[in-house]
C-alpha cells in the first residue's frame, strides 16, 4: 500500500498550522486590549490581521504599537522629573489678564506638560505683509531671513529642533549661519529627525555643521531599526520645529528648514507656511521643549535647569502665551483635546488651515457642530495633496462638513503647509502638529496657544490671504462625484486609523 503524499510531514505542517494560528489569535488580540486606542483603531486594526493573516500580522508589528520603546521612555520621564523640579524653583510667573474664553484652554493646555500661561510675550507673524495675496511663498522666505539674521546675531546658545532640514537656498544659508555662530564660540545644538532629514545627514552640511563645532543629534535614528520591531513602530517621527537662540528668541510654527519649491516633492510646491518670533517669557518654554528632547536622547549633563534659570525679558505691552508639546510621551489623545476644546471655545467665527486633514471623530463631530451653534466656522485644505491617502481620507469628509454648514475652501497655488486656527479673533493656535492621527496619536508635536487679540488679527489677516485665492466647495460639487470616487475615499477614509 502507497502512503499518501506528504504523510511524513503531517504533523510538522499541522504543528506549524497550528502555531501560525496561535500568532494569529495573538496579535489580533494584542491589537484588540492595547491600552490607549480608540474604538475605530482597534477595529480597523483587527480586521485587517484577520481578513490579511500574513501581511496583517507583518503590519501590526511594523506600525501597529506607538511606543518609544521602554529605556528611551523611562529616559524621558527621569528628564521630565528633573526639568520640572528646576522650573518649580524658579519665580512664579507674574498673574496676568485673559481674554474672555481662553482660560479654560489655557488650564487644559497646562495639564500636558506642566507649563503655566505666562504674559509679557512679544509674538510676530513673520512674513510681508505687502506681498500679493497669490504670492505667499514670500512670506516664507522673509522669516527664513529674519531667522538667519538672528542667529548671525547670536552669542550664548543656538538651539535647533526640526523635521526636514534640506541642503537648499534657504537650508544652506541657514548651515552657514549656525556653523559661523559656533566658531565664535556659540554653543550650537542641532537636533533633527532621522527620516525627514536623512538626505540633509547623508550631505556635506552635516559635516559642515561638524567641523564647525555644532553638537548634533539625529533623533528615532535606532527606532527604525529590525531589532526594535516588536517593541515599537518604525515609523514614529519627530516633527518639532523650535528655534531657540540666547534664551531670549523663540521660534514656533509649521516652517521646515527649506525653499519654498521643496525640491524632494516639486510637484506641489509652494509650500505655504506660517512661522511666529516670540520674545518674552514663553522662549523659556520652547527652550524646555527643545531640552525635554535633546537631554534624552544625547545623555548631555548640566542642562536640566537650563531653561528654569533663563530670564527672557518682560515686555508690559506683551500678550499672554503658552508653549506645549504633545506625542508618544504624553498623555493619551491630548492634542485632539486641545483641538476640540478650541473649536466648542468658538462662539462666533472659528478658521482652520491645515495640509493634512484626517481627523478623529471627536475633531470631525465637533467642526461640525461648530455651524449649527452659530459659528461661522472656515476650513482651508490644500487642492494638491502630497500624500494620496491623505487626500482620499480627507475628501470623504467633506460631504458631512458641508451638511453641517462648514464653509470649506481648497487652495490651489501649492500645499498649503500652514497649521493654524483662530477662535473669535482673540485666540490662535499654531505649530507643527496636523489634523490627521499621525500628529495626534505618533509624533512629536510642538504648539504655540495664543490669546491675544493683536497676534490673532495679524494670523486671521493671513488665513483671509489664503481664503482670497481660493476655490469654495459646495454641496453640489461633492454629490456629482460618481460612486467610484466615493467607494475609494471612504475605503481609505476606513483604514485612517492604521495608516
């Protein structure tokens, strides 16, 4: 009698079967428990490792975990602690007067990283503000220049914490600003992400930056790395953008180191930006912001107090400001708090821009509930996206906003980069982070909330700017895209959560 093919391996393939199952059930599981996830992610999550065993569980191990990883996250804390502790020694800041609705905000605001709202701060949209209104990349290249113009002005310290710094125009004047502050004995940090940066760290600036005597960090540079697969996801980022020079100027805003014309993605280009200089006592909050950062990871002794022992000067026709910063290191979805406590604050107008639209429920319910308050309430998105995923997602949105009342805009003359929002010309928000889950729930983010009428009114001028040229969305434009079109945007709206 001839045994059946493959008899043999019978119970090697069965156990096999069987162990390839058990790893199924597991990271289905995993996916299923882990702490701090949303509903919609968990879901999406587990129909994915489910429907795509194989490539399912190959993904959740690659992005499916947010952590850090636990020695980097331990790390973090302990400089927390002490950075804190430093600034509990400092003078408490003077009391100041609020406008009407921003306390709250400011109060929620404080809960992530401890911060108090301080007044006396001098904040400056930097741009033209003769320049035309289809011509915003002037805008962009004017505060490249004032930025270059202070740090040529620099004598203590350069501090620099940035997602893409690129070898361009403006990237190299930039290099060549910070490395002749170092050789005249500036001390010069440098701290950039390993990703977004990596073509910058690859070039001969890099090396420039070096020889000059500038300390350097590439940062999550391991955490892309196979041995940290199980432990955390390699595509977490560090999407800062703060310039802090002699503890007395700060720079905040959605602004990479680079032209305009972007050249590693031309095709949208402009970018469109928005950049603010702050003078005052909230620099010594970006200087902590920029330490909770660079201490971690370059192990650097004696800074701890660095931005607690800093004075920056009060200026009595200043506004009331408050810097944080949000990410893996934080408190569970706090910027998409911060984001819906601002839009429910507005009671009269509320504008947003922003480039990467794909929020969570919460930020979707309340933007469209804005309207039936009474809210006039403008979103601007960019027409040209440079992810195609992104803009997928944030087109199946737009039928429901319409719906609601939300006067939806895009614009057409390049990506419009720029993170803002203003609630009822008295209070702004601006910084890196987006309105999509990778800003809320993966990367570093830094924000800068404002309650002043005066630095409102100059963002609100240039938000209208952007709204002057372009293009109104209107209910009857969405219901004319044909079933195909919305198939494909709500399929990839569906798996927003895993991207």
């Amino acid at each position: 009698m001839v045994p059946e093919a493959g008899g043999a391996h019978a119970p090697l393939q069965w156990t096999i079967a069987a162990l390839a199952f058990a790893a199924h059930l597991l990271v289905a599981a995993r996916a299923l428990t882990r702490a701090n996830r949303t509903p919609a992610s968990r879901a999406a999550w587990v129909a994915v490792v489910m429907l795509a065993p194989g490539v399912g569980m190959l993904a959740y191990l690659l992005l499916g975990e947010t952590s850090i990883g636990r020695a980097r996250f331990r790390r973090v804390e302990q400089v927390l602690r002490r950075m804190t502790a430093a600034a509990a020694l400092a003078p408490p800041p003077a009391a100041v007067a609020v406008v009407d609705g921003a306390v709250p905000l400011l109060e929620l605001a404080r809960t992530i990283n401890g911060l108090p709202a301080v007044g006396g701060n001098r904040v400056e949209l930097l741009g033209e503000d003769g320049s035309p209104a289809d011509a915003p990349e002037r805008d962009c290249r004017r505060a490249l220049d004032a930025l270059v113009a202070d740090i040529e002005q620099a004598r203590e310290s350069v501090h620099i914490a940035v997602y893409i710094w690129l070898d361009d125009g403006a990237g190299g004047r930039l290099a060549d600003a910070v490395a002749a502050a170092a050789r005249r004995g500036v001390a010069c940090r440098v701290m950039v992400d390993a990703l977004g940066s990596r073509a910058f760290i690859d070039g001969p600036r890099w090396q420039q930056l070096a020889q000059a005597g500038v300390r350097q960090l590439k940062t999550l540079d391991d955490i892309h790395r196979l041995q940290h697969v199980a432990f955390s996801r390699m595509d977490l980022r560090d999407h800062r953008k703060i310039v802090v020079i002699d503890n007395r100027i700060g720079y905040c805003g959605s602004q990479n180191l680079a032209d305009p014309e972007f050249r590693i993605k031309p095709a949208q280009a402009p970018w469109i930006d928005l950049l603010l200089r702050c003078q005052g006592p909230v620099v010594a909050q970006l200087q902590f912001l920029f330490l909770s950062g660079w201490i971690p990871e370059s192990g650097e002794a004696g800074l701890d107090g660095y931005a607690a022992a800093a004075a920056p000067a009060w200026h009595d026709d200043g506004c009331v400001a408050m810097a944080f910063e949000t990410g893996p290191v934080a408190r569970h979805n706090v910027m998409a708090d911060v984001y819906v406590a601002c839009i429910y604050a507005a009671r009269r107008e509320l504008v947003i821009t922003t480039p990467y639209f794909v929020p969570d429920e919460s930020i979707l319910r309340a933007i469209c509930a804005a309207p039936r308050r009474g809210v006039r309430t403008t979103l601007v998105l960019p027409r040209r996206n440079d992810s195609w995923l992104v803009g997928q997602a944030s087109r199946s949105t737009y039928g429901d906003l319409l719906r609601s009342g939300v006067e939806l805009h895009e614009y057409p003359l390049g990506l419009l980069h720029a993170k803002s929002m203003t609630v009822d010309g008295q209070v702004s928000l601006v910084g890196s982070a987006n309105m999509d889950r990778r800003s809320l729930e993966l990367n570093f983010e830094n924000s800068l909330l404002v309650a002043d009428p005066r630095v409102t009114a100059a963002i609100r001028q240039r938000q209208q700017r952007y709204l002057s040229v372009s293009v109104q969305v209107t209910v009857e434009q969405v219901q004319r895209w044909s079933f195909a079109t919305r198939l494909v945007q709500n399929a990839v709206a569906m798996m927003s959560p895993v991207l």
